[in-house]
C-alpha cells in the first residue's frame, strides 16, 4: 500500500541542460560498448562503470526527487535509454495531435515497413512506449514501432494503425489486399538500418508475425499504406501507479478508441484533479502529492483527438505502488 514518509531531501541544483544529459547518455553508451539500437529498445543492461553510474547519479536524483536511490545496471540502463531518447526522438513537445499530422492521418497515406524481434517476436518486448511485457500489457505480437514522422515524442503510443503492403510497389507482398491492424509500441530510431526511420519518413517496424501476414519475410523492405484506426481493447483501460508517496508515475495501458493518451489527469476522493506531465511514452508523472496515499483515485484521460472521459474510483483506498488497476469502462 502507499505508505506516507518524511519528504525525500531534493536536490537543489536546476536540472541539466538537455544537451548535458544528453553527453552524459552518450558517454554512458560508449563507455558500455553498446549500440544506438539495442539501447532504445529492450535487451539486457549492459555494464556500466563506476564513473558512468557517478555521473548518472545526479540524474537520477532529478527524476526520483531523492538522495536514497538505489542504481541497478537495470535501471541505469533504461535511464541511459530515456536520455538518448529524449534528445533523438522525444523532444519537449507535449501538443495535442493535428489531423494533418503524418500519426494522425485517416485517409490512406503512403509508408514502408521492416520487421524486427525475432520469429517469436520476443525483441519487441519493452521499448520506447513503457509498457514491458506486451503480453501482460495486451497487446501481443500485433504491433510496431514507428519512425520519429510517426512517433509524436511517444504520444502516439497506444494508437491503432491499419495497414496493407502496396501490391504495385513489390513482388513479396501476398496477393489479395489483406490489411493488418497493429498498436503502437515502440520508437524506430533515427540512425537504424537503412536509414529507413529517419526524418521524415514514415516507416512501421513490424514485429515478424505482423510483417509475415503482409509479405514474405525475404523482401525485407516493403511499400504499404496505412492509415489510423479506432484501437479495439477488451475491458477497460488500465493504470500502473508507480513511484513513491511524493512521486507518482502512472503507465496507461489498454487504450481504447483512440489508443492514444495525450493528457492525464488524476485526483483522490478528496482532492482536485491533478495535472500530470509525460515523463517517457505513455508513463505520466506529478510530483509532491502524498495527500493521495490512502484515498481513492480517479483519473481523466485525453486522447490525441481531443476527446475526454472521467474514470473513477478505479484504485481503492489501500492501493501501493506497483499495482495495476483496470477500469469499469474504455474509449470507444
């Protein structure tokens, strides 16, 4: 359960520069002998020197709020995978999406797509939306990763992509017009193989069992077009409350409708809606309210289209930090 403590010290030096944070990720990367790809997507940590978990130190501060923080490889790797991201892809936009925009399109539009993750699809798991296991998260192998035209510094996390290899534009794409439907998940970044992700092409990194119902596998590359569609979820949207009693990180998982979360509010049975602010993907944070520990909270989601809705109630009054609470209704 959330249990209230004394107020963690805060560290009063202004956060870095994102070029500094960004210098010390690299620093970090090369001092792993680790590579662009495998760092922005899911894998083990690799080993990180003294010097590197020093320098990280203080960053880690900035985002926790607190001196007693313990670094595991693990966790100083996807902080050193968070700070690449956010100088290569993520930005510090956090706009409502446009119709005119490449992720938002809803006429057919023109794309390629790759695959990546293996046969099983078991290197999709994690990646640059936050929700780790797609299994537990339900979303399964029917997804992808975008390229930076269509990531929307991870706001289109979650969204609903339909999408059919141009039978015109290559030999291995399967007769018959069969179309795939796929969530977002993860981030293609710029710089992979290819060059097929960089700005501003828009470009699905499939996983394989998706990229095999379009084409056979051998063509590697293909044209498709794709457009966005409404993202059809069973039971209802999900809420990972993460953090401490003064930092709440909340994961929003099983999107429907849209798919997309754009903006995340939250409130105890007591309390006003509190505005949150994207942290990483579709992880939502706010910082200084333990009044939250023992009430019960609610939440009020925005989609990327503008559309609202209230779900309350849905952590009860003994809820604790890594629980996941579903619930009654959804987008639609």
């Amino acid at each position: 359960m959330c249990v209230l403590t004394a107020r963690p010290y805060k560290a009063s030096s202004a956060p870095l520069p994102q070029w500094t944070r960004f210098l010390i990720a690299l620093n970090c990367f090369l001092d792993s002998h680790t590579t662009i790809f495998p760092l922005v997507r899911s894998g083990p940590a690799p080993a990180i020197s003294d010097q590197c978990r020093r320098q990280l130190q203080h960053e880690m501060q900035r985002r926790m709020g607190s001196v007693n923080v313990a670094i595991p490889a693990q966790a100083l790797h996807h902080l050193v995978r968070s700070l690449v991201l956010s100088f290569l892809i993520f930005g510090t936009s956090t706009a409502l999406v446009s119709a005119a925009s490449a992720w938002a399109v809803t006429d057919w539009a023109d794309a390629h797509a790759t695959f990546y993750g293996g046969q099983d699809a078991s290197g999709t798991m994690g990646g640059a939306c936050g929700y780790g296991n797609l299994y537990s998260t339900a979303y399964g192998t029917a997804s992808t990763a975008l390229s930076n035209a269509l990531f929307n510094n991870g706001l289109s996390c979650g969204a609903c992509f339909q999408i059919m290899c141009k039978l015109d534009g290559s030999k291995y794409c399967y007769t018959g017009g069969k179309s795939i439907t796929v969530t977002a998940t993860n981030a293609c970044p710029p710089g992979s193989e290819g060059g097929w992700c960089d700005p501003p092409k828009a470009h699905f990194d499939l996983s394989y069992p998706m990229f095999q119902q379009l084409a056979e596998p051998v063509g590697g590359v293909i044209p498709v077009q794709y457009k966005r569609v409404s993202c059809q979820k069973n039971g209802g949207i999900r809420f990972t409350i993460n953090g401490n009693a003064w930092f709440d990180l909340v994961l929003v998982t099983n999107v429907g409708g849209g798919g997309d979360i754009a903006k995340l509010e939250m409130k105890g049975a007591s309390t006003d809606w509190c505005p949150m602010s994207q942290n990483w993907g579709q992880n939502w944070q706010a910082s200084g309210h333990p009044e939250l520990c023992g009430q019960t909270l609610s939440f009020r989601a925005t989609l990327g289209d503008g559309r609202s809705q209230e779900f309350y109630d849905v952590a009860p009054s003994n809820w604790g930090f890594g629980q996941t609470f579903e619930a009654n209704t959804n987008f639609l």
